[in-house]
C-alpha cells in the first residue's frame, strides 16, 4: 500500500514537472565598452636557445616591443 501511494506522487511529481514553464532571459549583446581600458601592460620573459645557453629577455606584448637585451638565464 505505502509503496503504491509513493509511485503514484512520485509520477504525479513527474508529470507537473513537465507543465512548469521556463523563462528564458537574454543578455544584452556584449561589445567593445569604450569606458574599459588596460590599466597594465602585459608583460612577459620570452627564451632562446643560441650556442648552447638559454637567453632570456622582456617582451611587451600591449606595445609589441621588447625591453632591454638578453641576458644569460
């Protein structure tokens, strides 16, 4: 009895789920925002490999321009 009485609200549950009307939101479209700007450049080590011994070097890449020289890793 108590487990016909449970699958009968356990199918009732199921089928009102399926009544439950979804609202569906849409975001605005999200563009360019003038009133953002970078506040810090991006800046990170770059590597090479010459003659058997690593280099290392700054590279800027907010400007595209390196910083300093190459120093031995």
């Amino acid at each position: 009895m108590k487990k016909t009485i449970n699958s009968i609200l356990l199918l009732t549950l199921i089928l009102n789920c399926n009544f439950i009307q979804t609202i569906s939101v849409f975001a605005n479209e999200i563009g360019p925002n003038p009133a953002i700007e970078a506040r810090a450049d991006i800046i990170e080590w770059r590597y090479k490999l010459e003659n058997g011994r690593v280099y290392k070097r700054l590279y800027n890449y907010t400007k595209q321009k390196w910083i300093g020289d190459w120093i031995p890793a």
